[in-house]
C-alpha cells in the first residue's frame, strides 16, 4: 500500500512542556496534508517510587495521570484553534515505547512523531533509550523531530542501499523513497538520494605487532567504486530521481551522511531499519546510533514491509 499521513499520533513526554518540536511539526504536516492529529502520553507504573508502597505508588501514578491528563487536554483545546482535528489520550502504561506503539496500533497511525531533547547545554541533541527502543520496535514510520523551525523549501535526503547490504531487503528502499515523497511534497522540497559506502581494503597481516600492508590495487579500487556508482545511479533513476540530486560517498557514515545533509541543505533524512538477529528484533549498531545523533535534522525512520513488534 503507496504510503500516505492521514493519521498522525505525537508523542507527549510532558504536556506541561509547551514549546514542543514534535507537536509542531506535526501541526505542519497535519495542515498541509489535510492528517487528524492524535496527542498521546504515556504514564508509567513500575511498581514502586521511591520508599513507599505499591499501593501508593499506584495513587500516585493516579494522581499523575489525572494531572498529564488535564495538561494535554489544555493543550489539545488551544490548538484546537487552528487545527480542529486533534484529540488526545493519556495512558497508565509500561515501558513507554510499547506503550506508544501499543497507541499507534489502535488509532492506526500512519506516522509518529517524538522529539530529541538536548541532555545539556553543550550537547547535541540526542536520542534517549526509549527514542532507540522504537526505532527497532515501531513498525509505523517515526519521525524524530530535531528541528525547530518550520520546513519550507529544502532538500529531503533518501538514505538508499542499492546492494541491499546488511541483510536489507530491496522493498525497504521502495518504501524510503515513498515515504521521503510524500514529506518531499508536503514541506514543498527536493528529492535527493544518497549512499555512503565503504572504501575496498584487503589487508594482510605479518607477525602479531607487525606491519599491515595494504594489497589492493587501484584498478581493483575504481573498478569497485565504479560497479557502486553505477548501481547507485540505475537504483535512483528507477525512483525518478535524476543525476544532479544523487550523493555518493565513500567514508564513514557517522560522518559522511550528517555532512552531505548538511550541504544539500535538508531539513529530513529518511534512513531503513531492519532486523537483522534470530530474535528479529531490530538492531541499531554503533555506526547507525553516531549517525543519528550526528544529524542536526529531523530523521524518518521506515520498517521493511511486514514488520511487527515483538510484543504485537
């Protein structure tokens, strides 16, 4: 099924919090793609807080569900204002990205939308443990908010594999390229696609301590780089995307796709996640968990077609 927003649920950590990336991105989508908004939070109860009881803890977490209640319900009926299809639903529920995901499902989201927040002053803004819980785990696409201002014009990055690497199935580009059209249209940008890929080393080693001596050769090197340009450009003409808005580069991805985002301008990249364990459970490794938190903007992360949580 072609992807399409008509239904969009935000992620509230704390509705008392109002200047709220996440809800006003959404607001943007919402009003120029004609999507009903869903505000959601999401109450914990783990058993126990601090030195008293369970009994008292679960009056306390009544008691904080009552108030996050009546403080997204505030905020619900001021946005109201401008965009009259919003609602909102406060949950008792454990651990918070289920209980988003468990959301997501009921109210059949199209999209969700959390916010990274900055863990200090000088730090970048960074993902948290729940944010990478649900980019393995929630199968509908997440947008993860990074940018405050509001998007008009740019660029929209496709993060593509055309070897299908790391276990990738070729339908998760399809549903990348999809997905970054539709926000391409929405925000009223450019298409572009990229693919950073690793440098072809073979190395042969000598006694422990050693030298490491390099034995590719440089005909072997541009052949490879050559098959890799060539793949990528049938790959991105396939999806209507021509020469001038395709970036290949060979290097680390922690630093070579922030930096290309940078310099084409673009306000979201949309990046595959995939399981890639027995278990099927997602795996974000430590390149993918740079890269992310490497992106000064806003990142979409899209599930091949027919993942399920694994609490589904």
């Amino acid at each position: 099924m072609p992807f399409a927003i008509k239904r969009i649920l935000i992620a509230v950590a704390d509705p008392s919090v109002t200047a709220n990336k996440a809800v006003k991105r959404g607001l943007e989508i919402a009003v120029k793609s004609g999507a009903s908004i869903e505000l959601f939070c999401s109450v914990s109860l783990t058993g126990s807080y601090g030195d008293i009881s369970r009994a008292e803890s679960r009056e306390f977490a009544q008691s904080l569900l009552e108030s996050r209640r009546s403080e997204l319900q505030r905020m619900c009926t001021r946005l109201r204002r401008t965009m009259p299809r919003i609602n909102c639903s406060v949950e008792l529920d454990y651990p918070p990205h289920e209980a988003i995901v468990r959301q997501a499902l009921r109210v059949r989201a199209d999209i969700v939308l959390i916010e990274a927040h900055r863990h200090n002053l000088f730090a970048r803004l960074l993902l948290s443990q729940t944010d990478f819980a649900l980019i393995r785990e929630c199968p509908v696409p997440l947008l993860i908010v990074k940018g405050a201002r509001p998007h008009r014009g740019g660029a929209l990055l496709v993060a593509l594999d055309p070897w299908h690497a790391a276990g990738k199935p070729a339908a998760l580009d399809k549903r990348i390229v999809e997905a970054g059209r539709v926000l391409a249209h929405i925000q009223g940008g450019a298409l572009h696609s990229a693919h950073v890929y690793a440098p072809l080393m073979s190395f042969v080693g000598g006694a422990i301590g050693g030298p490491v001596v390099p034995t590719v050769t440089l005909p072997e090197e541009r052949r490879y780089s050559n098959d890799i340009r060539r793949r990528f450009k049938e790959v991105s003409a396939a999806y209507d995307i021509g020469p001038r808005n395709t970036h290949l580069r060979a290097g680390d991805p922690a630093y070579e796709l922030p930096a290309l985002a940078r310099a084409v301008k673009a306000n979201t990249v949309v990046m595959g996640a995939v399981s890639r364990s027995v278990l099927k459970r997602l795996f974000i490794g430590n390149t993918s968990e740079r890269v992310l938190d490497a992106l000064n903007c806003d990142v979409l992360i899209v599930k091949p077609p027919g993942f399920q949580a694994p609490f589904e």
